[in-house]
C-alpha cells in the first residue's frame, strides 16, 4: 500500500535558562525590553507532524512518502529520515526560506519565551500531488496532516479531483482554520482523525452536527488521551479500544504522530480496525516514554511485547507476520 503523508517539517530548538525571568523583568520598564539570557543547554530535535508519522511507518518497513517544503537546511534531516525508511524525494526544497522552526528557552520555575518560524512551510500549497504520484504509480492513500492551511485544503481538493482516497488530520491547524477550510478539507475523506477536543471544534466550526461529519467521511477516528481510542462509521456501532498499557511518561510531543503512524501500518497491512487502533496505541506510548518524537527505539520485539501486556496475545499473533 503506497501511502504519501504530507504535512508540516520543522526542527525544535529547545534551551534552557539556569534562572528564573520574572527575576530580570521589571514592571516599570515593560514596554522597552531588551534581554538576553546566557542558556546551559541546547537540544535540537526532529520534529514536523509528516516526518514523526513517516518516521514510525519507515521504522515498520512500510516505505512511506513524505511530503512537505523545507528549506536548504534540510539534508541532515533528509538523510535521518532516508536511513530509517523513508521516501523523500517529494519534499520541496525553497531557494528563499530555512526549514520551519521552534525556538524556545524555559526558566527553573518552567516559563518559556518561544517564537515559531514558518518558513518553507509557506510554500507548501505550491506543492501538487498528481506528478509526485504519478513518479511512483499512485498514491493508495494521502494522509493530509497539519500544514500551511492552504496546502492542506489544495492538498484535499486535488485528491477529490483525481479520485484519490485521503485522510484529514488537522490537529493543531483546526484552532487557526475557519469554517470553510474545515469544511474544505474534511469533505470526502475517507477517514478522519482528532483527538476528543478537536472532535467538538471541528463540529463548531463546520457548523456539522457529528451525524452530518459521518456522512461526508468514511470513518471517524477519534484518540481519547489516557481512555483510548473511538471509531466511528455511519450505520455502525462505534469500535472502542483502550489505552495501551504505560511504562514511563517523559514527554506527549508527538504521541499522536505516532498513533496515526500505527494505524496506518494496520491498515496497508489488511488487519481490523480495532486491530490498527491497537497497533496505533502501543506506537504511541513507546513515543510517551521518551523526550522528543523520534528518539523512541521501535522494534518488532517491543512492538509485540507491548500489544501482548495491551491486548492479549491473539492481537499480537495477528501482528507478527508482517513485522520483519
């Protein structure tokens, strides 16, 4: 199954401040401020929601496709990517901007002072879908994840156009789009993905009760933090799995990159929805354990011992065979 993910490419750079800043600010003088804090650590991770969803699929031997801007910057992460199982040679490269970034500093008492770069992002609505495909004989399925809000509602218009089965997974997007590219991007998916939040201001915001959603989509996917995972089609009970069992908590960044990551190598695997919710679940909580959204080691042993202690070991029987 080729699956193409398109979506955001951005590194996080992360710093901390051995100090506290409400310390160097001073309520007199708040309207020229001028500072600069001397940081103890810097720590440069891989982010982006389309390279943390690739990167599991890659790590599974699924050969994804990504598809995003980034800019000059972008070869060190080119390579990580590439080295752990990922096509990307649908990324375009902009001649004017860096790869999208985070920048962030955060005091002793957990302050922060950020700024979020956009960068090559911007140039992704530029980016069309068809001669991308065309290069690999078809796209099976397009997860359409958060992006530049127009490369995200051109991205869903095309695979209508072209009869294309996509995914739409606004995420952190939905709070920046209106209720036309709401109701742009989500029409026709063939599935749906939020988190319980998201679920109700994708309703508010379409002006769609969740009866009028379910018949525009194929299925409704919905991940509910520490109570699992719903899924809903029209005319059909709703599918419940829950939680994957937890062994540590370090850092959420990324956990839901990695859900939808194992869903989807369940789904090009032929295996149940519940069955891909499973895998998507047990994904996520090896990303939970650590900081960063792809430091995490995933491997066929760790995948299986983790759905076995989760959901018994039929689940995991069922897996094993297309775990190399």
């Amino acid at each position: 199954m080729r699956i193409a993910v398109t979506g955001s490419i951005a590194t996080d750079h992360l710093m901390t401040f051995d100090g506290r800043f409400s310390e160097q600010l001073i309520a007199e003088q708040l309207e020229q401020v001028s500072l600069s804090f001397l940081v103890d650590e810097l720590e440069v991770r891989r982010g982006g929601c389309a390279p943390n969803i690739t990167f599991a699929m890659g790590v599974l031997g699924l050969s994804p496709y990504l598809v995003g801007a980034a800019g000059a910057d972008f070869d060190e992460y080119r390579a990580w990517l590439e080295r752990h199982g990922v096509d990307a040679t649908g990324v375009h490269i902009s001649e004017l901007r860096h790869t999208a970034r985070f920048v962030c500093t955060t005091d002793n008492d957990h302050n922060q002072i950020a700024s979020f770069y956009p960068g090559a992002m911007a140039e992704a609505s530029n980016i069309e879908l068809k001669p991308l495909s065309d290069g690999v004989g078809g796209y099976d399925l397009v997860l359409i994840s958060a992006n530049d809000p127009g490369a995200m509602t051109r991205h869903s218009q095309e695979c209508r156009d072209r009869g294309i089965a996509f995914a739409a997974d606004p995420s952190q997007q939905l709070a920046f789009m209106d209720g036309e590219q709401v109701r742009e991007l989500i029409e026709g998916a063939t599935y749906l993905f939020t988190n319980e939040y998201e679920k109700a201001l994708c309703e508010q915001k379409t002006g769609w009760s969740e009866d009028e959603i379910l018949d525009r989509v194929g299925t409704r996917v919905t991940t509910l933090g520490a109570k699992g995972v719903r899924i809903d089609r029209k005319g059909e009970p709703s599918v419940n799995v829950g939680p994957a069992v937890v062994d540590e908590k370090a850092d959420p960044t990324g956990v839901g990159d990695a859900f939808r990551a194992g869903f989807l190598a369940g789904l090009s695997w032929g295996l149940s929805l519940e069955l891909a919710a499973q895998i998507g679940n047990c994904i996520a909580v090896h990303c939970l354990g650590v900081n960063g959204p792809q430091e995490y080691k995933l491997t066929a042993s760790s995948l299986l011992d983790k759905i076995t202690a989760s959901y018994g070991e039929d689940s995991a029987r069922e897996v094993k065979p297309h775990l190399s």
